[in-house]
C-alpha cells in the first residue's frame, strides 16, 4: 500500500509494505529516500526485500527506517570517496556502506 503521509508523519512520507526476514511490514520514509534505494537495489542487482533483510540482521536496537537512512549515505559517501562505483558483481561499496551504517557486533 503507499500513500502520501499527512498529520503527525508530515508531509510528502510514503508508505510501503517490504518483507523483511520473511515477515511483512511497512516503512514509511521520504520519496527520495525510496529512490535512493531503488538506485542502491539495482545497482547492486538486489531486491529491496533483500537489502532490507541484510540491514534488519544487523541493526540490533536502532529503527530500521533510521537503519537504512544512515545506509543510504554511507553507500555514496563510500561511493564518492571511491570515485565512483565499480560494475558487475556485488561490489565491496555494498559491504562497506553496511559495516559502516550497521556495523556487526
């Protein structure tokens, strides 16, 4: 389902429904925070449900929606410090931006 947010979410928040570790639930973020994703998912050839997945296995008590803001940043902060991102495969940039948003204990 996805909506524009009003009220209490403020504007301009979308919601959408992702399966995260196999069980459904909603996220709602920012539309350029989606796109953002999306661009990461293909990028990456992943599934939003997958990058979703990996994020929620290691983010312990943070809030996933926080969780993948923070990703989000890392990966093209990494990025742009990389000058530029690498093609074909599953880059190291993926494995950097989640050990620096959401590193493992």
């Amino acid at each position: 389902m996805e909506g524009r947010g009003g009220g209490k979410d403020g504007p301009g928040l979308l919601c959408r429904n992702v399966k995260v570790s196999g069980r459904r639930t909603s996220l709602r973020m920012e539309p350029y925070i989606w796109d953002s994703l999306k661009e990461i998912c293909e990028r990456e050839r992943l599934t939003l449900n997958e990058i979703c997945t990996q994020l929620d296995e290691r983010r312990g008590e943070a809030n996933l929606t926080a969780s993948i803001r923070v990703f989000i940043v890392s990966y093209y902060r990494t990025a742009s410090g990389n000058r530029g991102f690498s093609e074909g495969g599953q880059s190291p940039l993926l494995r950097r931006a989640m050990d620096d948003a959401v590193p493992l204990d």
